[in-house]
C-alpha cells in the first residue's frame, strides 16, 4: 500500500510541479516570518492575506471558518484534490514533527508533502481522515521519503525542513479508483513541533 501511495505522490507532485509558480522561491522568501511560541510553529489556516491556502487544482474550494481551514471538491479520477500553503524558508527549521487535527464528510488518506525552493520533494506517511470529531495525527520528520520523480533536484540525502517553502495536504483517492463521490476535509489544527 506504502508503495502504490508513493507512486500516485509521484503523479501528484508531477502535476502540483507544473501548477506551482516559476518563482515560489521568491514568494516565500517575500513572506513575514512567523511566530514560533513554546517549541512550536502553528500554521495559519486563512484564505487570505500572505499565508493564503490555495487549492492545488481548479474546482476545488478552499474555505476558512473558526473550525478551520475546510477543501471541498468531487474525487475525480487521475487527479488530485486539496489544499498547499506557501511559507517563508526557516518557518520549519528544527522540525521534529508536524501535529494536525482532521475531520472529512467522508473516509479518505491524505498525504502531506513538503517542497523547498530547489523543487526537491519529501512526503510524510498518509493521514486517515474520518467522519466525525476531528482526530489528531503526529507525522514525523524522521519519516520523510524523497520522490526523485516529483522533484527538480537530485535526493540531498535528506530533506531539511528549514528549506520548506510550500506545504501541501492532499487526497489521492483520484489514483486509487473510480469513485467521484462529492468529498471535504476540514483541518482544524496545523503546528510544527520543534526540537
């Protein structure tokens, strides 16, 4: 299963790769930094102002209310659906884990990847996402993969997390059958737990 997942995050990537501006660089290194408070970074969950989310595709919507930060869209085959985040380079450095809270309309996995300004991607581990409260996932650094497909630059041996400059959480179900149900998650929570 880890298998297929990482080859359908190859695709995505692919695809978000193309989506991406030529200068995400430059737009991160534009950005205010954020606070770190108690051995933490939380990440905003707004659709406006500089630490905006996006949606990584048209037809997707990406909402923000006091519960969170909510994408809606119809699963549709061979492509992916979620959400990405562009943050200043160093928002993540000394990340030991990301910690995040998710609840969805329906049972899916999503994947969490980051990418720095060189165009190298890491991938953590998938995220269950279940009907009802809101769960807390940890994913941590340690478990990060290089997908040299998806990336721009050869594996550095591995991702430092200081580089990060676009978090991206995203559904594959698209790559992984026929279904094309009506489909949102709702992330209540994002922090980055530092060493």
């Amino acid at each position: 299963m880890r298998r297929l997942l990482l080859a359908s995050a190859v695709l995505l990537l692919s695809i978000d790769a193309a989506a991406q501006p030529a200068n995400l660089a430059e737009i991160a290194r534009a950005l205010p930094p954020l606070p770190r408070d108690e051995g933490a970074v939380r990440l905003p969950l707004s659709t406006d102002g500089p630490f905006a989310w996006r949606p990584v595709r048209d037809g997707i919507s990406v909402t923000a209310a006091p519960g969170g930060l909510t994408a809606s869209y119809r699963v549709t085959t061979g492509q992916p659906a979620g959400a990405a985040l562009v943050v200043p380079p160093g928002t993540l450095a000394g990340l030991r884990s990301l910690r995040l809270k998710l609840h969805g309309t329906r049972n899916t996995q999503l994947m969490v990847f980051l990418r720095d300004a060189a165009g190298v991607a890491y991938a953590f581990p998938s995220v269950p996402v279940q009907v009802g409260d809101a769960r807390e996932a940890e994913l941590f650094a340690s478990d990060l993969s290089y997908l040299g497909q998806a990336s721009k630059a050869p594996d550095p041996g591995r991702f430092d997390p200081a580089g990060a400059v676009m978090i991206s959480l995203v559904d594959i179900s698209g790559y992984m059958g026929t279904e094309t149900p009506e489909t949102a998650w709702t992330l209540a929570s994002l922090e980055g737990v530092l060493q």
